[in-house]
C-alpha cells in the first residue's frame, strides 16, 4: 500500500494508484513454482485445481479475496498439462510423462496412475454421470478410463487420428466423446465401445481446444490459425464462425451455468462471449504471453488465466475496470536477454525455470542447487526424487554437472525425470559451472540477479 492508501502498480514504467479496483475473487493464485498450464474451478467456486510446469498440481480453497493452498499433488514425473475435478472428491491430471492421474481431494494423496507410453498426455476430461475419464496424447490416441471407486481401468482406445491429439471433451449425456487433433479433424466416439461414430468435422489446421455447449450437438473449437468457431456435430459444418484470433488458439472454458464462453490464444488475448447468440463482450490482453488454462467464475464476472507466470492471474470481466494495468513479473527469471555474467545468464536460461540457488526450492521442479556440490545425488531431504536419482550413486561435481550438459541427463541419470538441457558452446559450459560454484555455496543471499530485482509491471 501507498502513503495515499491506494494499492500501487508498476505500468508502462510508470507507478500509478489505483482507486476503487475491487476485486471479488482473488486477484492471484500463488503457490507454484513454474508456469502454470491449466486452472479449473468447481461449480460453486468454493475450491480450483491447476496444474504446473513444477511437476505439481494444487488444490485450492478459495475465498472471495483469497485463494490459499489446500493440498500439493505430487507423483508425476513431468511437467503437467491439464487437470480436471471428477466429483466432489477427486480430480484427474495429466502430464509430459505420459499418465494420467486420479487423486484424492480432501487428503492429496494419488489413488491410481495410468502410464500410455512415452508421449505427452495434453488434455483431461471427465464424464458428468462420474463413469469416465478421458485423456488426450501425442502418440495419437486418446484414451478412455472407467472410474471403480478410486482406480482408473483402462475401457478403450480411440485411435485412427493422423496426429498427435490435443483435446478431448464429453457429450452432457456421457455416453459419446469428441476428440481433436494437429491432423486438423474432429471425431466423435462411442464412450462405451471406443468405435468412431464419425468425423464430425476437418478444419484444415491444427485443432488445439474443444467446449462442448450444453446442446450436446454444438461445438466450440480452435485452432492453430487463429480460427474460433462453433460447429454442429449433427451437420458437420460450421455453424458460427468467431472472431479470428492473431495467433494459435490455446484455450477455452465454458461458465458452470453454460452461459459464459472464454477463448485465449498465444498472445495473450482473452475473449468473452455470451453463449446465446456468441456476442463478443469484452476483450482483455495480457501482453506478456500466452494463455494456456482458463476458467469463469460462478457469477460470470471475473475470468481467472494461466500462461508463463508461476501464478494463476484474474481479470474482472464486469464491470469493467476503468484503467486494468497488466500486474506481471517481466522479464520473467528465464526470459533475461544479459547479464553481467555470461554463467548467471546461462543459469537463467537454461536452469532458473526449475531450480533456485537458495535454500528454499519455492516448489520448482527441480531440487534447489544450493550446495549442490559434493552433495549425493537423490539426497536432499524432502525433494520427490525419481526412483532412478534415489538409487545412483555418484556426487555432483564439476565434471558431473559438466556431463550433464555435454551427453545429456539420459545418459549421466538414465531413467530420471530432468528434461534435456544443450548448451552452445564449452565456454558456456564452463561459464555456468564457475557461476554455479559461486552462487550455490552457503553463504549471503543467493539468488540470481534477475530474481532479486524482480519487480511488478
């Protein structure tokens, strides 16, 4: 707050007060430690799930000016990509390790996993009825799981796309799914049998998202040129077609009374319609980025976006706000273009996505660095390590940090879940590693420089 009383942010580098900004949601969701891929709220907006670059999903409790942290779901081994609420107590996610999770609610804890395979899992749905879940993969299917108590039993697969698939969403009724895919076409499936009923429509372009409209016959899509638009599954044509998009469409989320339609695309344009009649009402831009994951408050009046930030944003649809600065941390830690070290710019590129310097790991994928050296792999208390870092036995040095970067993690840690990470040349090899025995050894305060001069803009 500000001598005047007034909340103060930081736009277009210059600081402003803002009068008479009241928000009846909360204004962030914070508690993760990467990007956030996806946000979903329950019917009544008492609880959200969102899943994250940082391996984790989070349960949330939200209030009308808050939103705390209720349980950390924890147990795949990548990055997650969706999630979604099944019922009151559960929820499913999906992740780049290829599975699709089921969890308990109330306690965190997973009850099932399913592993497809070595492809990304992108997209989750569930039944209403409670029967089904689904999950959309890049190897080119999409799979249906039935729901006995808490396992997921694999019921079908829906194959025959030419593709990776990127969505998938059930029919109000359950008993059919549509699923789309980069091959540009929309198919509709027997929930039961898995057979394919039909291609429903080709689009040409990659289709990214889906939102079935409460019809059961209407469609939302769009996809990788930008286009939005609704189709019928009855005529297999276009039936609305929206206002085309700049850049790839990458989300959509429909209000819990079906009401309300949010579409965002890789810009960070985020459009608001009214269902009856798809009237575009307002338009918001969040300039630093794309929107991945979006959902609609219970009242209609707040959309709730997730992109490259570690938090889950709002923007407050209606009314409308008078002047609505983009409060976000820019340069983000990874997106530094200099510094006046070449190792701590490599740190930021190449590691600050996943790890910290500090004691504190701020729930980043990765284990912090902070006296990585001569430190045991698989050893720092409290850190979920794979099965394969929990078994190796060799200690972080120079030379093993160096070969990490030189062949690569499946070869130093095989089977680990660390992501590939290439560095140009030995010079900025070595850079990074005389910057890292720097930064990480105990001392005063660690953090990169980026991270400590982050400000809100």
């Amino acid at each position: 707050m500000t001598a005047c009383g007034l909340k103060t942010v930081l736009a277009f580098g210059v600081t402003m007060c803002l009068a008479g900004t009241v928000h009846a949601w909360p204004e962030r969701f914070e508690g993760h430690g990467g990007p956030v891929k996806s946000i979903a709220l329950s019917a009544d907006g008492s609880s959200a799930l969102s899943s994250s670059f940082d391996y984790s999903a989070i349960v949330w409790q939200v209030g009308k000016d808050s939103a705390a942290v209720g349980q950390r779901l924890i147990g795949h081994e990548g990055p997650l990509n969706d999630g979604v609420l099944v019922g009151k107590d559960m929820a499913a996610t999906v992740s780049d390790d290829g599975s699709v999770a089921l969890w308990n609610l109330a306690t965190g804890e997973m009850l099932d996993r399913v592993d497809e395979g070595e492809e990304k899992m992108i997209r989750v749905a569930a039944s209403a009825d409670g029967r089904f879940v689904a999950s959309a993969s890049w190897d080119r299917n999409a799979y249906v799981y039935g729901l006995a108590g808490n396992r997921l039993g694999r019921h079908a697969v829906l194959s025959g796309h030419r593709g990776p698939v990127n969505a998938v969403a059930f029919l109000p009724d359950g008993k059919r799914l549509i699923t789309a895919s980069y091959d540009g076409v929309i198919r509709l499936f027997d929930a039961d049998s898995g057979e394919l009923q039909r291609e429903a429509y080709s689009h040409g372009w990659g289709v990214n998202v889906l939102a079935v409209l409460p019809d059961g016959d209407r469609v939302v899509f769009g996809a990788a040129d930008g286009e939005a638009g609704v189709i019928s599954l009855a005529r297999g044509e276009i039936v609305k077609i929206l206002p085309k998009h700049e850049r790839p469409v990458l989300s959509v989320a429909l209000s819990s009374d079906l009401s309300a339609l949010a579409i965002g695309d890789g810009a960070g344009v985020i459009r608001f319609y009214s269902v009856d009649g798809f009237a575009l009402e307002e338009e918001f831009q969040n300039p630093y980025g794309p929107v991945w994951g979006l959902a609609i408050s219970p009242d209609n009046k707040t959309v709730f976006y997730a992109g490259l930030d570690d938090s889950v944003k709002s923007w407050q649809v209606t009314p409308r706000a008078p002047f609505e600065p983009v409060e976000n941390d820019f340069p983000r830690r990874f997106q530094v273009s200099e510094t006046a070290d070449p190792g701590e710019l490599q740190f930021a590129r190449k590691c600050s996505v996943c790890h910290t310097l500090t004691p504190d790991g701020a729930n980043r994928a990765g284990p912090t660095l902070y006296g990585v050296f001569g430190r045991k792999v698989g050893s720092l208390p409290g850190y979920p390590y794979s099965n394969a870092l929990r078994t190796a036995d060799f200690v972080w040095s120079e030379k093993t940090i160096s070969d990490l970067f030189d062949y690569g993690p499946d070869v130093v840690t095989p089977g680990s879940k660390m992501p590939l990470q290439r560095l140009r040349t030995e010079a900025d090899r070595d850079a990074l590693i005389a910057f890292l025995k720097r930064a990480t050894a105990p001392g005063p305060d660690r953090r990169s420089s980026q991270e400590r001069n982050e400000v809100v803009k």
